[in-house]
C-alpha cells in the first residue's frame, strides 16, 4: 500500500518553497556549508587547536602540516625543526622523521574562557603533548600547524577560525541594520508616495552616485585610531549598513507601490487602520520572501567591504582577527611568493560568498513557486 501524496494545489505557499528549494541541490549545499561555517564562528574557542594570540618565535613562517595516520600510532605529524642558512641568513625547516608528535581529539591546551562563562583548556583536536616525549636537546617542540604559522609564529589555521567570528557575524549585523532601513523608508517611500518618495529617492540617488569603495575607505579613514577594537568594530558595521540599505529599499518600494491599490489594502485603509498596520501587517507579509532573497545576496557584499577596508587597513585592526586582517600580511608580494599558506583566508572567503550566492539562487527560485521554472 503506497503512502498517499499531497498535490501541490493542497500546500501553502511556504511548504511551496520549502518543497522547491529542497530541490535545489546546490542551494541546500551551500545552506550546509554555511551552517558549518557559522557553527565553526560560535565554538571558535574549542574547536581552534591553540589560542589566537599563542606565539611562538621558533616557528615562524613554519610551513603546513598535514597530519599522518597509523593504526599503531594514531593522529601524528612529524616533528618541524628550524635551521638558519649560514650565508643567506634564512630560516628554513627540516622534519625529523625519527620524532613523532602525537594528535588527538578533546586534548589539553592553551586555556580559554568559553562565551564568557566557563574556563576550560580541552580542545576538539590538537597536539597531545601528555603522550609526547621530548627529546634530550629539546630540538623539536610538540607544535601542530596544519596551514603553517606567520611571521610572528601564530598558527593560521587557529587564527582563521577565530577570525570566521568577525568576518561573518559582520555581516549578518550589517544585515539586520540595513533590514530596518530598507524595510522602513523603502515602505514610506511606496505607500506615501508625492514629494516624500521623491525625497527619499533622490537621497537613494546621491548615495549611489558615489563609488562604493572610496567612500568606504574614506567613511573608515575617519575613525580615530585610540579608538578600540570594540568601537572600530561597531563602527564599521554602521557604515557598511549606512551604505548598503539602498537596495532593499528599492525593491520594497516596488512592491509596496504594486501592492498598496490591492483590494485588501483599501479594505484595510477604509476600515481605519493606520498607515503603519497597513505598510508592515497588510503590504509586507506578501512579498516576505523576496526580502528574504534580497537579505541573503547582500550578505556576501557585506563580508567583502570589511575584509576590502581591514584589508587596506582602514577597517577592523589588530588585536582584533578577521579574515581581512589576516590578509595585511599578503600586502608585500615577496612574502606571498615565499610563503603561499597566508592566502588560506581567501579561500575562506570565496567558499563563504559562493555559498551564499548559491543560497540566494535558491531562495530566489523558490520565492516564487508558482511559477513553470
């Protein structure tokens, strides 16, 4: 006996594009990725091997470690040493094979305050440093860099997931700001209509004649350097929300002037509902998910303003770790050539802006249900 099957005319609208957007492989991927991505964000603490600030001045410019597997010895790399070239001066490394250092997961390590509420020292995975034995000249130490350490010895790889913290969270604040803008002066501008929308329009139009970069780095230039990480970072997240609701205030505006003669929406008016009720509980609600498709294609744009100005050094600056600023250390094309593990973050950033781009395809083609696509 087969189970009964539900004709598409019997859901609603969301079951509509839920249904739809389960279809869209690549779209319900990338929602993984991300998922992924923002999980890695919230446990930064313990799932990053060592802290964000551990340095270690005898490893630096160490190279990646890809980690090996035995069934007798487990999780291990091998052990990183580093020489001094007599005439040129530079460092460079040597693995002894003969020394193993033991990995494992939940292991010991740099201590850290999780969310601000516990302290603990477990890591997800690590160096075991209770199962390492050092050796008698102390040559080797039982370091673990899996995308290699920069110039000051900190470990990239650490570095990168405490700084997937900044770089998306960044985004998704710019986002929630430049919602209220959008939703609210775009929502004015369609319903009152008359000069109100012309003045609102024009504004649209001045903001948008601007380049986009220079006015950022120009915006950002402007930020008092005794400033601290804290302020820098919320600033930041104004000017990219500040410069980025044009958009979406566009698109409400259209809708809002499609929708505001509709017959329910001159019910409502007619009945005395304000023009408020009418703009967010009446007008609104029918074009949610376009909304929602517009907030996620401007996700990515936000991520890339941030990591463009921290980047140039007008945006976020250390002690604070974002994909962007662990990038300033790509700004000589010497070091980049010498040492090609730096350029991990960009990888990071174009899995995360690919991921949201697919996500928004979906959305969009799933926004609309009812349509032959």
């Amino acid at each position: 006996m087969t189970a009964p099957t539900i004709e598409k005319g019997a859901l609603s609208q969301w079951e509509l594009i839920r249904l739809r957007f389960s279809r869209h492989k690549l779209a319900v991927a990338s929602m993984f990725i991300l998922i992924v991505l923002y999980l890695m964000a919230i446990f930064a603490e313990f799932l990053a091997p060592m802290s964000k600030d551990t340095r270690n001045y005898d490893y630096m410019w160490a190279p990646p470690q890809m980690p090996k597997f035995s069934f007798s010895e487990g999780f291990y790399v091998h052990g990183l040493v580093n020489k001094t070239d007599p005439v040129s001066l530079r460092t460079f490394y040597v693995l002894r094979t003969d020394v193993k250092v033991p990995l494992g997961f939940f292991v010991r390590g740099d201590s850290y305050t999780m969310w601000g509420l516990f302290t603990w020292d477990r890591h997800f995975f690590g160096v075991n440093r209770d199962r390492f034995t050092p050796l008698d000249d102390g040559e080797v130490q039982p370091v673990w860099f899996f995308l290699g350490a920069d110039r000051y010895g900190h470990d990239l790889f650490s570095r990168l997931i405490y700084g997937s913290r900044i770089s998306l969270s960044i985004g998704l604040i710019s986002i929630v700001l430049t919602f209220v803008l959008g939703l609210l002066l775009g929502g004015i501008s369609g319903y009152a209509g008359g000069r109100i929308d012309n003045l609102i329009q024009r504004a649209i139009e001045i903001i948008n004649a601007f380049p986009g970069l220079p006015l950022w780095m120009a915006l950002a230039a402007v930020l008092p350097a005794t400033w601290s990480p804290l302020t820098v970072y919320f600033m930041i997240t104004v000017i990219l929300s500040a410069l980025g609701w044009t958009g979406l205030a566009r698109v409400v505006r259209g809708k809002i002037l499609s929708l505001r003669e509709e017959d329910y929406a001159v019910a409502a008016r007619l009945m005395g509902a304000s023009h408020g009720r009418i703009i967010f509980r009446h007008l609104l609600p029918g074009f949610t998910s376009h909304i929602i498709v517009s907030l996620t294609l401007s996700i990515p744009g936000m991520i890339l303003a941030e990591t463009s100005l921290s980047f140039l050094g007008l945006g976020l600056r250390p002690p604070i770790v974002s994909w962007g600023v662990l990038l300033q250390d790509c700004l000589d094309l010497q070091v980049v050539s010498a040492y090609p593990w730096l350029l991990m973050p960009v990888f990071m950033i174009i899995i995360t802006v690919f991921a949201f781009n697919y996500l928004g395809d979906g959305l969009r083609d799933a926004a609309d249900p009812y349509s032959s696509r």
